[in-house]
C-alpha cells in the first residue's frame, strides 16, 4: 500500500508546529492547577458519593451522567441532578445530602494525583507563582485540606466561593492572575475538564489537559494534551 503524501506532509506539519509551540517555561511566570483530578484523584470520590446519592434518592445513574458533569459548580451539578432524574424535592435539601455525602468520602479516601508532589516540587524551581483555581467551594477545600493528607503549599487558592461566576467564567483565573500580580499570558493552567478548559482559555491563558477525568476527544481546545504529569516534564524538559 503507498502512503498518501498530502497526509504525510500534513503530520510533519503538524509535528514541526508542536515542536514550535513547545512551551517556553522561562516565560512563565506562574502555574495554576485546578484541583479535582488535577492535584488530587477525586474524580473517583465524587462519583461514589453520586452513586449514594442516587441510591438515596432511589435512581439509577448512567454513566455518562458521570462525566458531563466533572468540573462544574456545585449548585450547578445538583440542579441537574434534580432535573436529569425528575426528582420533586428541595434543591437545598438535595444539596445538603450530596455534601454530606462528598464530604465524608474525601475524609476517608482522597490521594494525591500520581506525579503531581514531584511535577510540583520541581515546578516551583523554575515559575515563581503557583496557585489552586477550583470549582469547588472554600468550605470544601478547607475541609479537604484539614481533614485528609493533602496539603500544598500555594501562593493562593481561588475557589468557586470567591468569584461571581465560577468555570466555565474565566473570572476564577482572572482573578488568581490578579492576585499572583501576573498577565493571563504569562500563566499555564492544568486542567482535566472541558469545563475548566474554557474558563482559562477565554481568560486568555495558555493550557494544558490531562487525561486523568476525560477522554482526548473532550479536551481539544488545550494547547497540549498530556496522559500524566510524567509526560508534562517532559513537554516542559524539566525531567
């Protein structure tokens, strides 16, 4: 079979302008990392505590309700819990059960993402600034960092509780930016979420997606896509 040399051509391209667009880790000025399969492998937490909660309210969730809804805004996820299963109850009451439920799970079984202590430990020996910009609420994060052995030593954390508009608003990396005395620019975010993907894209930042919560097909709108924070030395050539 002969190869199609359009096609080959194209993916040299393709490869050149990658290598190009390699990033330039001595313009950086700051790192910001979202939390929930980012920092931590929480994706797993807060699918079990979705699934007592839907034992709770006696529905059976599918799949990919699972996946849909990683990354949002806590109020958001439960107004379409409610909706997706038609449930007549109190949005508040319905709230409070999930947090309660979350919040005992994270106590009990939340673990730092594979790689991230040491991309950390080693990132912070070349960008000045790295900050948390999470979706999830301070009361939650305060718990976790409280309650569990995840402690990170950030310049700041920005939480769904100190913006407007949380993700997918780029009001959360506007204003860690601001905070950290930075341009959007000059930061890289690391997200696993379409959702946190748009919120630091229109803040104008630079991206990169890691495959720990969804699939490649979900996060195309990153600069880079990376399978772990091993492969993200190596894009960054800080092995």
């Amino acid at each position: 079979m002969v190869a199609d040399h359009s096609t080959i051509h194209a993916n040299q391209r393709k490869s050149t302008h990658r290598l190009k667009n390699r990033p330039d880790i001595g313009q950086l000025k700051a790192i910001l990392f979202d939390f929930d399969g980012v920092v931590v492998q929480s994706e797993d937490v807060y699918d079990r505590a979705t699934t007592k909660l839907g034992v709770l309210y006696d529905v059976k969730i599918p799949q990919p309700f699972y996946e849909a809804n990683r990354g949002i805004a806590e109020r958001l996820f439960y107004e379409r819990f409610k909706a997706a299963f038609d449930l007549d109850v109190d949005l508040n009451a319905l709230q409070e059960n999930g947090r309660r439920l979350l919040w005992a799970e994270f106590s009990t079984s939340v673990q730092y993402t594979p790689g991230f202590q040491q991309f950390f430990a080693k990132i912070r020996k070349h960008v000045d600034h790295a900050a948390l910009v999470t979706a999830t609420p301070r009361p939650l994060i305060n718990e976790i960092f409280k309650n569990s052995n995840i402690s990170v030593d950030f310049d700041h954390i920005v939480t769904s509780s100190d913006v407007e508009n949380t993700k997918p608003a780029p009001d959360p990396y506007l204003k860690a930016c601001g905070l950290l005395g930075v341009k959007p620019d000059q930061t890289m975010v690391i997200e696993d979420s379409p959702t946190g993907l748009r919120s630091a894209t229109v803040a104008g930042c630079q991206t990169v997606a890691i495959t720990t919560s969804c699939g490649r097909d979900s996060l195309k709108e990153a600069n880079f896509v990376v399978d772990s924070f091993g492969e993200l030395e190596e894009l960054l050539t800080i092995v």
